[in-house]
C-alpha cells in the first residue's frame, strides 16, 4: 500500500467513524463533535483529489464557523433525551420510508456508469486561481445569486430574531464613549478659609 | 552538509522522507516550546518593571530557571476530574486546545525556504487551523460541567468567531495585493517596488498601504488569544479562570502552553504578512531569520505592554469594538485597495 492510499483510507477510515458516532451517540454535544470529526475527515479526502481549496474551505467554514455555533446552541439548550425518543414507534414507518428512498437513489447512482468515470488529471498550479477564475467568468451569475440568497436570508433571520424591549435600561456604548470629562467632574477653585 | 543527507537518504531508503519531516518538525518545535518558556519568564519580568517590582528571581541566576521550575511543578501537580464531568471530552479539551497550535506552524515560513510545508494555499489552511484553536475553549467549558467554565466558554467562542471575521477581511486586502495564498511568496513580494529597488525596502512591505488592516490585524489577534485587555474568557473577576477553572497539573499547562504558541503565531504572521518576514529593513543589510525573530520579539513585547497598560474590556464593548468598528474598517479599507490597484494609481505591478 502506497502513503496515498494509507492516508486515504485513514481518513476513510475516520470519515466513516465520524458518521457513525454522528448518528449513534446519545449525546447531543458528542454527536456534534463526532460530526466536527466528519468534516475534517472530508476535508482530507478532498486534499487528497488535490482539491485544496475546497478541503481548506471546508474546514474554515464548517469545522471553524458552522459548528461552533451549532455546539453553543446544543450546549445551550437542556435537552430532554426521553422527550426526544417519545415519538420513535410512530414515526419509525415514516423514517424507514425515507431512509429505504435515500438508500435505493445512492444505489442507483453508484451503480450507474455516469459515475464510474476515471478522476480528472490533476492540474499543476494554485487550485484556488483556477475555482476564482472559473467562479468569476463562467458562473459568475449563479455566484451573484447565492451571494443575494445568502443576504436576504441573513436579513431576514437578523430581522426575525431581533427585539427591541424598551421597558429594560440597557447601556449605549456610544454615548459612554462620547462622554467628556467636562460633563461629568466640573472643578472649582475655592478660597481658602480664614480665621 | 549535503552528502551527510544524501548518505542518511541512502541508508534509510523509503522511510527517508518521514524522518527527514520528523527532524524538522523537532527542529521548529523543540525551539516554540522553549520560546513558550521563557516567553512566561519575560512576560512576569517585563510586566514586573513596568510595574516598578523585580519579578522571579530566586530560581537559579536572576530567575532564569523559574520556568523549568513551573513547568516540573505542573508535571507533578495531581489531574483532578471533577466528578458530574464528560471524563472523555474532559480531556480532549486540552488536547484540542494545544494540537491546532502546533499543527499551523506546519505552513509558517520563517526564512527563504525554511519552511516544513510550503503549500500554495497556506494562508488558507493557517486560517483553517487557526479557527480550529476555538474547539479546545468550548469542549472543556462544556466538559467541566460548572456554571464559571460554561460562561467562559461561551464568551471564548463568541469573541473568537467575531474577530476571526475582521482578521479574514484583513486578510483578504493582503492577498489581494499578494496575489498569492503562499506565505512564502507573500514575504517575497513584499521585497519588491519603488521604495526597494531605492534601498528602503521597509517602505515597500505591506504595513503602509495596509496600515489600518496591520493595525486591526494586530488587535483582533490579541483578542483571538483571549489575552488582555480582552481576556474576558479568563476574567478572574467574574467567571475565575473561565473554561481552565477545574484544570489542574499538565491539563492545565496544556492551555497555557496553547495560548502562548498562540501569541508567538500571531507575533510571527503579523510581521509575515505586514512587515516583510525575514527581509531586511535596509538594502546593505542581509536579510535572514534574525530580520523575523526581531520583528516577532517586538510583537510579544507589545503583547506584554498592551497586558500591563489596559484593563479589561467590558463584554459589550469587545462585541462592539469588533463587529461595529474593525469589521466596517477591514470592509471599507477592501474597497479602497481594490479600486486602488485597478487606478494607474496603483503601486502593485
């Protein structure tokens, strides 16, 4: 076995495990890190088809962003795991359905030819260039949509959240900075006192 | 030199290539975790002048072994786990807090060439890496189960996440004028233009058209390490020691030595990325790693002045400083560098 093939089906290997534990632990903290175990694992498979770019950006945004904001939320939350596995016999029908259709798709994508083609060759030359230039020019389009998506959906989720209570005393940092000592200490210059 | 390493080459056959990777990963890391050391050891005598005290010097010569001192002193103190904690993730905390640490400097160049790993998308993956160190904070304030270390771990991870969208943007305004993401390439750059070419290269580094990314690159990295003034992570005041509160013995100096490889990091890519790495300031000096190491020295020297000058911010006020101040400020200073390099203006062909 080559190093490449050793590094691959470690992380494989950890990408699997990973998926697993993501699915079967019980604790709702566990099973994020489990899933934070998942991503980096991805990230290395795709550092192997040379897609460094995407591996880099993966673990950045996912790993470095998404999940820690996910981990403060679970952590946040008191979870009651009985509640949550209340409804398990009436829904198993539904998620065995489910679950029966996402298998027999990935069958059938695995087992059709459009997907047992060769890799492409990798190309010399800075990965992060090349997605740039294609992002860019040939779908610079479809780039701008999901920039205007992910705006209006920032807004909307800022918008949503946001509550204004006017019954509460808050702070203004700004006017606290703004404060002059003038305002605040005057000094006076008074006589001294004689007998 | 060289037939020493082609005879080693010859005698080790396939397992040449993981032993040379070896020997340089001991060789950058074996000098980090004594600059660690004695980094504690400057640290408490700086701030102790600054203060108008002496600082450690009992042990041996002036103090100077106060370190090897602390360091024997964690490695005997007993790990206690407290007992509602996560045993598991109790102490992968730790360990999540130091790997990422050590594992950036994998991508940090520290003289032409002398780097472990010179891969093209370094910036890419030290930025990665970088937002990794946040894990370590948040799995062992959840871990210890106490209300101070959850607090702590909760501020960490808000404040890391809010700086590290200002460092990004910072970031972005340098490879823009790059035009790379190879570290390495991003020093040598730096060693051209008007201004080297007339013998004064330090006019020609990124700091001066970037100066206010250099500025708040630099701030936003003190808050990254939850160092003072924006140690609120760690505020003793009002959470204790924050997530480290139920760490003890080498736990316990696993986040310490995370933080400062942290600060040494942030030293070494702030003078990387603005002030020219291992170039010299002048022409008719050579340049070198002694040019690197100064300019990091200055960097944690500021750290320590920064420490012992301000006091700790309020909570409300790092969140402001850092997405009301430094994020409109990176925003703005994109747009102008990149309208700027589009002008015959433009001083980066």
């Amino acid at each position: 076995m080559d190093v490449v093939s050793f590094v691959f089906t470690l992380f494989a290997f950890f990408l699997l495990l990973g998926a697993l534990g993501t699915v079967f632990s019980r604790n709702p903290v566990a099973a994020a890190m489990w899933l934070v175990l998942t991503f980096f694992s991805a990230g290395g498979v795709w550092l192997l088809l040379q897609a460094e770019f995407l591996a880099l950006t993966l673990v950045l945004v996912y790993v470095g962003a998404v999940m820690v904001l996910f981990l403060f939320v679970v952590m946040m939350l008191d979870l009651n795991l009985a509640k949550l596995r209340e409804g398990f016999w009436h829904n198993a029908p539904l998620a065995l359905l489910v679950g029966g259709a996402l298998a027999i798709e990935l069958y059938l994508m695995l087992t059709s030819p459009a997907f047992h083609r060769a890799a492409a060759p990798a190309v010399a030359g800075s990965n992060t260039k090349m997605i740039g230039e294609v992002l860019y020019t040939v779908y610079a389009y479809p780039f701008e949509v999901a920039a205007m998506i992910l705006v209006v959906a920032m807004i909307a989720a800022v918008t949503l959240t946001h509550r204004k209570r006017s019954d509460v005393r808050v702070v203004k940092p700004e006017e606290q900075i703004a404060v002059k000592a003038s305002e605040r200490l005057k000094v006076v210059s008074l006589p001294a006192e004689k007998e | 030199m060289n037939e020493w390493l082609s005879l080693a080459q010859g005698w080790l056959g396939p397992a040449w290539p993981v032993v040379w990777n070896v020997l340089k990963i001991i060789v950058l890391l074996v000098p980090l975790l004594l600059a660690v050391a004695y980094l504690t050891y400057a640290e408490r005598k700086i701030i102790g002048y600054m203060q108008v005290r002496i600082g450690p010097n009992r042990v041996g010569p002036k103090g100077w072994l106060q370190p090897i001192a602390d360091a024997l002193k964690l490695l005997f103190k007993e790990v206690i786990v407290p007992s509602q904690a996560n045993k598991v993730l109790y102490f992968v905390g730790p360990a999540m807090a130091l790997a990422p640490s050590l594992l950036v400097w994998a991508a940090v160049p520290v003289n032409d060439g002398w780097v472990i790993a010179d891969l093209d998308a370094g910036l890419l993956f030290v930025m990665a890496v970088i937002s990794l160190e946040v894990y370590g904070v948040i799995i062992a304030g959840w871990a210890s189960n106490s209300k101070y270390a959850f607090l702590g771990a909760m501020r960490a991870s808000a404040q890391m996440i809010s700086y590290e969208v200002a460092m990004g943007f910072g970031l972005i305004c340098v490879l823009l004028v790059s035009g790379t993401l190879n570290l390495s390439e991003i020093v040598r750059q730096q060693g051209t233009g008007w201004f080297a070419d007339h013998g004064l290269s330090f006019l020609s580094w990124n700091w001066l058209p970037l100066l206010p990314i250099a500025v708040v690159y630099f701030i936003s990295g003190v808050a990254e390490t939850n160092r003072a003034p924006f140690d609120l992570p760690e505020g003793e005041s009002e959470i204790v020691a924050g997530h480290m509160v139920e760490y003890s013995g080498m736990a316990f100096a696993l986040f310490f030595l995370a933080e400062y490889a942290n600060m040494i990091l942030v030293s070494f890519l702030t003078s990387i990325l603005f002030f020219g790495g291992w170039l010299s300031p002048v022409a008719f000096l050579p340049d070198g790693l002694h040019w690197l190491l100064i300019k990091a020295s200055v960097f944690l020297f500021l750290y320590l002045w920064i420490r012992a000058t301000f006091p700790r911010f309020r909570y409300d006020h790092v969140m402001r400083l850092g997405w009301k101040v430094f994020v409109p400020i990176t925003i703005v200073w994109l747009l102008v560098v990149a309208v700027w390099m589009l002008t015959p203006l433009s001083i980066w062909r």
